[in-house]
C-alpha cells in the first residue's frame, strides 16, 4: 500500500513537472483524476478506511 502511495506521488509530480514544461494540462486530465484516486484509495487503504468514490463525486460537484 505504502508503495502504490509513493508511486502515485510520483506520477503527479510527474505530471506537474510536464506542465511547467509546456505539455497542455488538458491532455493530463484523465491521467492526472486516474492517479489522484490511486491515491486517495491508497492513502484510505492505510488508514484502514474504505477508498472514496471519487468517480461519484467529481459528478456530484460538477453538476452543481
């Protein structure tokens, strides 16, 4: 678990050091949501919680 956490980190630093380097974000959407619920889930997992729906919410708020 700790390790799925660490990678997901990196992936998102990844993807923002992409960004500052010219990549468009809006080609790092679907990567950059897949990642951070990667993460949520793992972070969740460490803290003996069950993973969010973040799917579920994203569609909650953006229909606000």
């Amino acid at each position: 678990m700790k390790e799925r956490l660490t990678d997901a980190k990196a992936k998102l630093r990844r993807f923002q050091a992409a960004i500052v380097a010219g990549v468009d974000p809006a080609a790092l959407v679907d990567a950059s949501n897949a990642t951070e619920e990667q993460r949520a889930a793992a972070r969740a997992e460490l803290n003996g919680l069950p993973a969010p729906n973040l799917a579920r919410l994203d569609g909650e708020l953006g229909s606000s």
